[in-house]
C-alpha cells in the first residue's frame, strides 16, 4: 500500500469498509503464507490477523501514534510477533477436556500492544546507533558465525567480533533505557 500509513491507521479506526478490504486483498495473504509456513492453517491466520487490526484500533484509539515504517511491515511484525505468542501459548497449554484459558481476551491485547510497543523501540534505537554496530548486530541478530562476521566486515578475529557484539549491544541497551518510554513500559 502506498498511502500515507497513519492516515490509513485512522480510516480503519473509524471502520472505512473499503480500506479494510484493501488491507485484506493487499497484506492478509502475506500474514496467511507466515502462518502456514510456521505451523497454522488458514483460520489461524484468519484470527491472527483480526488481532492485529483489534490491536492497532485499541492501541490508536488510546494514544494515537505514528507508523515510521511501511504499513505492510508495521502489520507483519505485529501478526508474527502475535502468532508466535500464540504458538509458545500452544505449547505450555495443558492438553485437558476441562482447559482454562490462563489469559483474557483483553490481557492478551494488552500484553500484544506493549510487545509491539517494546519492539518499535528496539528498532528504533538500533536505527539510531552507529552504522558500524548497527550492521553488526543485526548479523548477530541473524546468528551468522563470527568467522563469516570476521570475514565479511574485515575484523582480525572472532575474539574481536565478540568484543565489538558485546560494546555495540551494551550500547544498544544504553539507548533504549534512557528513553522515556523504555521506563513507561518497564513500569507496566
């Protein structure tokens, strides 16, 4: 989609049809083909989906924020971060004719949209540190092997690599609790 995300933010918070539908036809079967590939089927995707518009109404709806991304990521991110608190739920969920769900519907929300939260500010600050370190964690992120970090950004040795990880995600950290809003969201 190429308009303006917040803009679009705000047609789906006041319930447009039409740019819901747009959404459905243009980013659902992005969300559809993660969820098959990782284990659900087309009702999970379904629902995940759902979600994340419930989500991102509720959370605009409170405190309207800004999508620095594009709108298909932003949507991405979320349905993966939520299905896979789905799947990690799944797998510690009691196998029982008598199940409780341990979560309501809207603790679940609440935990989701400040999962989101947590990690806009974790992109953010890693944006915002050094070029250098930024390359290298997200290499570590992607769990390459130190020899090929070595050999791919020209370090002497893996020693080196795991010293300069170490100041860059120390660095990192640093960014994110003198934010504001890491303390905001540490508190809830």
């Amino acid at each position: 989609m190429q308009e303006n995300p917040s803009d679009i933010i705000k047609e789906i918070t006041v319930g447009n049809r039409a740019v819901i539908r747009k959404l459905y036809s243009t980013i659902f079967p992005k969300i559809k083909s993660y969820v098959l590939k990782n284990n659900g089927n087309v009702e999970d995707a379904e629902d995940i989906f759902q979600k994340v518009l419930i989500q991102i109404i509720a959370r605009y709806k409170t405190k309207p924020f800004v999508i620095k991304s594009t709108l298909d990521g932003f949507l991405y991110i979320a349905a993966a971060n939520l299905w896979k608190r789905e799947l990690n739920k799944r797998k510690n969920r009691v196998t029982n004719t008598n199940v409780f769900e341990l979560l309501s519907e809207e603790e679940d929300l609440t935990l989701s949209v400040l999962e989101q939260e947590k990690w806009e500010l974790f992109q953010e600050m890693l944006n915002a540190i050094s070029g250098n370190c930024k390359t290298l964690l997200q290499l570590f992120f992607k769990k390459t092997p130190y020899k090929k970090i070595v050999s791919q950004l020209g370090y002497k040795s893996d020693n080196v690599v795991r010293q300069r990880i170490f100041n860059c995600k120390s660095q990192l950290a640093k960014a994110i609790q003198n934010d504001t809003r890491y303390k905001e969201l540490k508190e809830l």
